[in-house]
C-alpha cells in the first residue's frame, strides 16, 4: 500500500528482502501509528526476535519473514558440506517455527522454501534458490490477498457497517491484507460504508494498526472498545463481521485468530450477522483434526497488566530492554501499568471459532463453507 512519510507518498510492502546485506526490511509496527520506521535484521535469530517480539506481526506477514528468515540463514552458511549445510538449515528452520507457534502462515512458507532448495544438488545451488523462493512467496501472498477482496467485495453493500477484530489488513501480510481487501476492494468500486474497529486489547491492533491503515485509505471508520461490540449489534448498527485468521484447519473449518475472536463470533450468531473469515492458502492447516490440537500462545502477562505509547525522543536511540535489535526512533516507546501493582495475569494471544458459528472462508479460490474446505481441498491447494 501507499504510505506518506513527510512529504513523500511511495509504495511500501510489509516484509522484504536485501539480498546485498542479507537483510530482512520490516516496517517496525510497534511504533505505529505514532512513527512509521523500516528496520533491518541481519541474521535469522535477529529476524525470529522480530516476530516473536511483533515487530513484525500477522499472518502472512509473519510467513514472508520466516521464508525470508530461512533464505537469510541458508545464504549465510559458509562451506560446502551439504550435511553441515542441512544441519544448519533445520537450525534455521526450527528458530524460526518457534517464534510465533499458533500461526501455520510460517511453517508452511518455510515447507516451501525447502521443498524447492531440494532440486539443488551442492550447497551453492541450494542457497541461491531460497531467495527466489522467498520472493515467490511474497508475491503469491499479495496475490492471494488481491483475489480474496475480488470475490469479497460484493459482500460489501452501500451503507453497510462493518466490524473488524484486530489486524488483518496489509500490515498482516505482505500486501493489501484478507479482512481489509474486500474493503479495499469495494472502496474501488465507489461503495460507501462505515469500519468499527475492535480496539483489540492487549496489543490494540485494531486501533493502532487497522485504524491507521483505513485513515491512510479514506475509509470512514471509528474505533470501539471490545466490549462495545455487543452493544451495537444488539442496536442494529452492525452489518457484517470481517475477521482474519491464524490457522485454519482444512479438516473441520475450525479457525484459530486473535483472542476475542471466539465472543465476536456468539455474538453475531446471536443478532443474525453474517461472520466471515478471509484467509490466504498458506494460512490452511491441513493436518491437525481439532481445534484443540492448535497450540495457543500464552503471551507475557505484562500485555494484560499494561500498556505501550509513544512519547516523542528525536535524538535518543532508544532500546527495549528485551530486545537485542536496535535502532533510531524519533518516538520513544513506553510502557506504563495500569492494573494493582501486586496481581498476576492470564493472556492467551488467540482462541478457537467453532465452524458452526462461520458464514463463510472468504479464499484466493472463492468464498466456502467452513465444512467444504475438505472436499476441495485440490482447489485450495493441497496436493493429495
């Protein structure tokens, strides 16, 4: 998407690669909406930091960082011993899986990877093709999320208002996003609606993230407490729920997403609201046969007990004391605690949405119902 940054307005994707430093680019999402900051990782343990510490964060977005992740360290082994080279590889390779263990996105664009590293006989070979493997899956990610907001959008009607959860826009993925490319797509066709966006406690994404793209497109848009949501829909004022996902299990339709995702679905069953989930390819689990068998992350508890903002610091260089990635900021990043100094917390990063309560799986390949994922399962993808 187009970002103005000063007097500039240029096209930025999420995630992308420098293959002259061995460098993944990120957008440093943490800092936004306050300051927009590209950074570079320089090794695949600094690139795994970042997605584990979210500064790069969503679905597809995360997915392009491990296939890029895994070029980066593959690219930076030096020999020839093709067994050391595979040793270190699967090193790479299980680092990077670790980083966000809810999200398939990563696994199977690192499956990828491999699988095309494997035509390459020497290490030589093998490493040149991981870049170019990444890159495919890049531009496969924009792709997908282009054809989810072609066959999205005419969900879309004039006057309809429209309830997100979290980020799933091109912040989440390399491009254009799942849940926001039908509202792109329909804003293209001059369609007039209205976005509520869940402010998505504990990390906000709905409000910093989702509320910053929309104002950057001209999407009217408010943002709502998550706990508001209800309220509206009880009132009328919600046409449709837009949501992401995680992972998606192709057997069952089951869909893992960021926590809340699960109430905001009981409650649009509850007021007769359609409730869709917009995915790429990548983000099907075609393995796993319940959704209890999802491994949820359980994230800091600090996340519960209080909140990030942003002062401004236009000289400092400023560090998160957990972090080992470092960078210039104008904004200075600070957490401040909001709940009794002496109590613990619980913070689960995503829950499980039943099939039964999904509308439909909006997909690069059309719009399913949760239980037809399955039976065309070739069309989505799966090599059976």
């Amino acid at each position: 998407m187009n970002v103005r940054v000063g007097r500039r307005t240029r096209h930025y994707r999420t995630v992308a690669f420098d293959a002259s430093k061995n460098a993944v680019l990120l957008i440093e999402q943490r800092l936004l909406p306050h300051e927009f900051q590209v950074v570079a990782v320089r090794d695949f343990r600094e690139t795994a930091r970042a997605i584990q510490e979210m500064i790069v964060r969503g679905a597809g977005a995360i997915g392009a960082t491990a296939a890029y992740g895994l070029a980066q360290g593959a690219r930076a082994f030096r020999g020839g011993d093709i067994r050391k080279f595979s040793c270190h590889v699967e090193t790479v390779y299980q680092t990077l899986k670790a980083a966000r263990p809810t999200a398939i996105d990563p696994v199977n664009a690192m499956n990828e990877i491999r699988r095309a590293m494997s035509a390459g006989e020497t290490v030589q070979q093998q490493q040149a093709l991981t870049r170019a493997a990444a890159e495919q899956f890049a531009d496969d990610d924009v792709k997908h999320c282009e054809a989810i907001g072609r066959h999205g959008a005419p969900l879309i009607r004039d006057g309809m208002r429209v309830l997100t959860h979290c980020n799933a826009g091109w912040l989440a993925f390399v491009d254009v996003g799942t849940a926001t490319a039908p509202l792109y797509a329909a804003q293209a066709q001059g369609k007039k609606f209205h976005v509520f966006c869940d402010e998505t406690r504990p990390r906000s994404q709905g409000a910093t993230l989702t509320a910053w793209e929309l104002a950057g497109q001209g999407i009217a848009h408010e943002i709502i407490a998550d706990n508001a949501a209800g309220h509206l829909m009880q009132r009328g004022e919600i046409d449709l729920v837009i949501v992401g996902s995680d992972r998606t299990l192709g057997r069952t339709g089951e869909v893992a997403n960021k926590i809340g995702t699960y109430t905001k679905a009981v409650l649009a069953e509850r007021h007769n609201i359609p409730f869709y989930v917009a995915i790429p390819l990548s983000t099907i689990d075609w393995e796993l046969s319940s959704g209890s068998e999802i491994p949820i992350e359980e994230r800091d508890q600090s996340e519960v007990l209080g909140a990030w903002g942003a002062l401004r610091n236009p000289k400092s260089e400023i560090r998160n004391p957990k972090s080992e990635i470092r960078n210039p900021k104008s904004v200075r990043r600070v957490y401040m605690r909001v709940a009794n100094p002496t109590s613990r917390a619980r913070n689960p990063g995503f829950d499980v949405t039943p099939p039964e309560l999904i509308s439909g799986i909006i997909t690069p390949a059309g719009i399913f119902k949760p239980n037809e994922l399955w039976r065309n399962r070739r069309e989505l993808g799966h090599e059976t």
